[in-house]
C-alpha cells in the first residue's frame, strides 16, 4: 500500500475508533520534525493557539478531539462514513488536495518518506539557491578589488618604471600632518593613478608643440609702447594725496598704479606711496624696500609731480578731523573719473590733502581717458623697477632655473637690469634645447585664499572649522555677511569657477597637457594649504620640482625671511622669466600681474596657461567615470581656447590685457 492509500485508511480507522494512542504518538511527534526550521536535536514547539492539553501525549486528550482541533478551518473534508462518501473523497483531494490542506495538521501514520521526501528536496534548492547567490556576491566584490587593485599594482608600476614614486607614496604623504598643517584628502585617486602611468608611458617623449608657444603670428604683431610720454607734465598744484595701500606685493602694485592716474587726474602731488602692515601678510615692507624711489620719481616726472615727503604744514593735522581721509568703504569699486571730480576734488581744493586708505582696486578701466590709461601702463611696466638686492637675487633664481645655461630673453633687463645673463651668441639658445626650459607654477592655495573663497577641499568638519576660525580673525566682514544673508553653497561656487585650484587639481592639468616627467617646474607662492601633504601628488608626479627655498641657499634668501612681500617679489621675477607660465587661479592678482608682464615683453613666445575654472570644475566633477583619453582632450580644449589672442576686452584689466592701444602698438603687416 502506498502513501496515500495509507492516509485514508488512518482516517477511516479515526472513524470507526480503531486508531491507537501510539499512533498519535508517533505521527504527532514525525509532524513536529518534519516542520522544524531547525536540526532534529531542537525539540518542538507547541502550535500557536494551542495549549498542551492538545497535544496527543497529554492525558486528557482524545482522538477525535485532536483531528478536529488540528482540521483547516477554511477546508472541511466530506463525510466518509459510506464507501460512496470515500470515493468523494478522493475527487476532492484531487481537485483540491485534502492532503495538501490537512496533511500538515492530522497526525498521519505513514512511512516518514512519503513526508520527509518532499519538504528535503525544497530546502536543498533552497540552500543550492542561497549559496549560488552568495557566490555571486562574493565573486562581484572580488572582481571590483581586482580591477581597482591592478591600478595601483606595484608590478605595474615597476614595468612602467615607477617604481621609484608609486601611487602609494601620494596616499602616504597625504596621511601626514604637514609641518603644523592640516592634513588634505585625496579627490582624485583614479584619475592620479592614471596620470601616473601616462607620464610613464610618455616619459621620453616630447610633449605637443603648443605647449611652449604662443601663436606666434596674431602675439608677436603687438609691441610695448607705453613708454612714449606726450603730454604737458602735471605741476600738482592743488594739493597732495596719500596713498596707504594694503595687501601684499600684487595689491600694493595696483593700488600704485591707480594713485598716479588719479593724482594726474586731479591735478595733484603724489606723495611717495606707504603700505599698510596686513595681519595676513605679516610685512612691514615700504616702498623703498621694494621698488627703486629715483627711478620712480624721474621716470614719472614728464607726466606727474612726486615727492617723498608731505611739507611739515601737513604733517601735524588731523586728517581724520578734517574730512581728508577717504576709505576705500568711501569709494565704490572701480568707480569712474567723474567720481573724483565730483566727490574727491571738492575735499582736495579746501583741504589741500586728501589720504586713500586701502585704494586697492578703486578706479575703473573703461571708460576712462586715452593719455590716463596710458600712464598707468607706464607705471606698471617702466616706472616700478626693484631695488638691486632683489634683482641680484633674482637674477641667480632665474639663472639656476635655467641650469645656468647662458640664455638672455629681452624680457631679462625689466625684470632684474644689469643682472641679466647675456648670451653672446645667438645660437646658445636652441644649443641649450630643452634643458634649459622651464615651467612656473602659481599655486594660489594659502590659507588666506581657501578661506576667503568660502569653498569645501575635502578635508571634512575639521577643515571647515578651521577655515571659519580664520575668517573669524582675519574676514569678519565675510563672517558677518554668512550671518545675514544667504550666500551660495559650497558646491555652487565650485560649479560656477569660483574656487581655486588645489595641487592635486593643477597637475592633473599639467599631466593632460602633455608637460612629461622630467619637466622642471618652479613652485611659486607661500606656505601652501595643507604643508607637505598637499604637496605630495605634485611632487609624486614630478620630481624635478623646485622653490626659491630649495634653489637658493639660507645665507642668499635669508635677507628676505619675514618679508612676504619681497619674496613674493622674487616669486614674480621666476614666474615672469619662465619659458611657460600656469596659474591655478586666474583671478590671483600676482598670477594677473604676471601673465601680462609677460605679454608686454614676450614678443609672442611667452605662453601663459590660463584655466576656465567653470570648464574644469565640469570635467573633475565626471573624474569617477571619465577615462584618461577623454579627460586629456576636454581638458586641451579648455586651455587651448584661454590661449587666443586678443585685444583687452572691454573693462577688463590693463595690467593683465595689456594688449590695447593704450599700452601697445599693434603692426601694420597682420
């Protein structure tokens, strides 16, 4: 008899009162191992809704009591008291499945395969199932460290000859606290990675040829001549202004340029410019110890009075008390000529002085007179020159930069005057080759930048509350403005080009560009953001890396210690002299002053690398998906198109755009 023919004789049994305790007993106690989730060693538990007085080993329980009580309550089986009702009972269990229904709740007294056959098979496919599942999980996690690994391998890094400056030293240094800094957090780990084994890979060869050009045709067809001077000198009659600039060397510079303009304009005494000590700059620096004073005052002579020192008359007054003293909170931004005649000139006739504090960027580019902005072109790029201590200095800089290969550009006399190395013949240079090139680099990426611009670099709370703390001291305006209005996200500025470039962020530039391996890069700019380990992807990438700190020895930059101003200085004159020049920030005024020095003097072959930040923060947004091929191409193109020339456009800088009337002549034969 088979299993089923077995179920129903049990019940028919049940109904005549045939069936024994014992076999309760024993299919009570199979249905309770039968349903377990668990080993057979872990005993059954009572059925929900049920007491143990239901259970067939209990005293008081009863047969029949117990089939009812374990019955379906949605499925009543037929009454089998007839041999019709049986085979009634069999077409229900065939439509419907009596055993299916109940099967699980009568105690049966069967052979335990015709239950236990079933219920196994299930769990093994689902164990089967389960452990395939898991597999495939772990071989998906295994596969993503594998191929992330095999970027950063050492094997292959040693077969691309890297092994002297593997992925992992960028990773170590990072994890360093720099020398009293915060450390910095890796952004781009691909995309260093693949960097790394590009420059590898294209170590020995030459990099694409606009790297070291300029279109020479449209660039060279501009040529200085702001030094032409064709006006009546200006006596100064109606008064002295003083001008007290602040900031640092860049700041000074423009705020210089602008007092001559306006004492020209109004018919003033220019008193030799002072500068204000910064509590971010930390110089006392003057003038004189700058700039060269008789230079200044007899090559500006033909257009304005200077003197070095207001009459005694003056020295004693209140300035303050009389009204004379004009903040750069008393004068928009870049306001206009007509705003000095109107609101400045009226003070300077009654008072007979008027004293700028501040007067960094307070006086407009357009529209503004042909002779007046001539004049500030001829302050910037003849009249300020720097004393011979920084010349000489500059000069060895600028020498060791070039490996002291004799190489003389006219660009050299501007910047450091008879300390200019002159190449007798004109063939040293292309003798020299490549070895004598060099790239400059201002990182504009202080402590002073990350925190004005009010961006996030990855470092986490820890760096935003160490940049809040220093605006605090250092911008409360810029505290107190967080307080009271609503100021743009941190990942609105990055997306509208707002933020500086970090290192790890300019040489990836540089690496897309195509500058290999063995380019020497001078460094420019002070203590930056982060101390070593923000340095370390720079320097794990090129290794031919140096400073005016690591060139010049103690004793010869001694002189300048605690002197930010005339070290940035020196900054200039490297950066100015390079054979190409990258800023990462080309709002940075010094990276300004720089690109259009070397516009005026280069001739055309004084390329400048100007990054569209806006362009640059969509490409490094893409950098966990974007593959090396493509992230060079979008990049060129956004520094190829920065690379026009161009006429100054409209409002715009004319110590940047110099190219302009004003400032250059423009050949006829283009």
């Amino acid at each position: 008899m088979d299993g089923s023919d077995g179920e129903v004789e049990i019940v028919l049994r049940e109904e005549h009162g045939e069936t024994r305790t014992s076999d309760f007993a024993w299919s009570s106690a199979f249905v309770a191992r039968s349903h377990s989730s668990s080993p057979r060693s872990r005993p059954a538990s009572p059925r929900a809704g049920h007491s143990i007085r239901d259970s067939p080993f209990s005293p008081q329980h009863t047969p029949s009591k117990s089939r009812l009580s374990y019955a379906a309550n949605s499925y009543s089986p037929p009454s089998y008291s007839s041999p019709l009702s049986f085979f009634r009972l069999e077409n229900w269990k065939l439509r419907g499945g009596l055993l299916s229904r109940i099967g699980n709740s009568i105690p049966l007294k069967q052979h335990p395969r015709a239950r236990r056959k079933p219920v196994g098979l299930w769990r093994r496919k689902r164990t089967r199932g389960l452990l395939m599942l898991f597999g495939l999980v772990v071989f998906f996690f295994f596969m993503n460290w594998w191929m992330l690994s095999r970027l950063q391998d050492p094997d292959l890094e040693r077969e691309a000859g890297l092994l002297s400056h593997p992925l992992t030293s960028i990773r170590g240094e990072w994890s360093k606290f720099g020398k009293g800094k915060r450390p910095q957090r890796v952004l781009y780990n691909r995309l260093l990675a693949l960097a790394a084994h590009a420059l590898a890979e294209a170590e020995d060869k030459p990099g694409p040829r606009d790297l070291w050009e300029e279109p020479l045709g449209p660039a060279s067809a501009w040529k200085p001549c702001a030094y032409e001077s064709d006006w009546e000198p200006c006596e100064g009659g109606n008064g002295y202004i003083l001008v007290s600039a602040n900031g640092g060397i860049s700041q000074q510079r423009v705020a210089i340029c602008n007092a001559v303009a306006v004492a020209r304009l109004l018919n003033a005494t220019l008193v030799l410019p002072r500068f204000l000590y910064s509590s971010v700059w930390r110089d006392g620096s003057q003038f004189s110890d700058i700039y060269q004073e008789e230079h200044f005052i007899q090559y500006l002579k033909p257009d304005i009075r200077i003197v070095k020192e207001l009459p005694m008359e003056f020295q004693s007054l209140d300035l303050e008390a009389i009204g004379s003293l004009v903040t750069d909170e008393d004068i928009i931004k870049e306001a206009k000529p007509s705003f000095y005649l109107k609101n400045i000139l009226p003070i300077l006739l009654q008072n007979r002085i008027v004293h700028f504090v501040g007067f960094g960027n307070r006086l407009a580019f357009d529209p503004i007179a042909f002779q007046l902005q001539k004049l500030r072109c001829r302050c910037n790029f003849h009249a300020l020159k720097f004393i011979p201590k920084i010349q000489e200095t500059g000069a060895l800089l600028v020498q060791r930069l070039r490996q002291h290969i004799p190489r003389w550009q006219p660009i050299d006399h501007n910047l450091v005057g008879p300390f200019a190395v002159e190449a007798n013949a004109s063939g040293q240079k292309n003798l020299a080759g490549d070895i004598s090139r060099y790239l400059a680099l201002h990182l504009r990426f202080e402590i002073d930048m990350a925190a004005y611009s009010m961006c996030d670099f990855g470092g986490g709370e820890e760096e935003r509350q160490e940049l809040e703390a220093y605006r605090k001291i250092h911008f409360p305006a810029l505290t107190q403005m967080k307080k009271t209005a609503k100021l743009p996200s941190a990942s609105a500025l990055r997306a509208e080009g707002r933020c500086p470039l970090t290192p790890e962020e300019a040489v990836l530039m540089l690496a897309a560009l195509g500058f290999n391996r063995k380019t020497r890069i001078f460094v420019a700019g002070a203590d930056i953001y982060g101390g070593k380990a923000g340095m370390a992807a720079l320097r794990s990438l090129y290794p031919n890396l140096v400073t005016k700190d690591s060139l010049l020895s103690s004793m010869e930059i001694g002189p300048f210690q605690n002197f930010s101003s005339q070290l940035a200085a020196l900054d200039f004159i490297g950066c100015t002299a390079a054979d190409a020049f990258a800023m990462t920030d080309s709002g940075s005024q010094l990276s300004s002053l720089v690109s259009g020095y070397r516009i005026y003097y280069g001739a055309g072959g004084m390329p400048t690398i100007r990054p569209n930040k806006r362009r640059l923060a969509g490409i490094f947004s893409n950098s966990a998906k974007i593959e090396w091929e493509e992230f060079e191409e979008r990049l060129r193109k956004a520094i190829r198109q920065s690379k026009k020339v161009q006429e100054r456009p409209v409002a715009r800088s004319i110590y940047r755009h110099p190219r302009c009337r004003e400032c250059m002549c423009k050949t006829d034969d283009e």
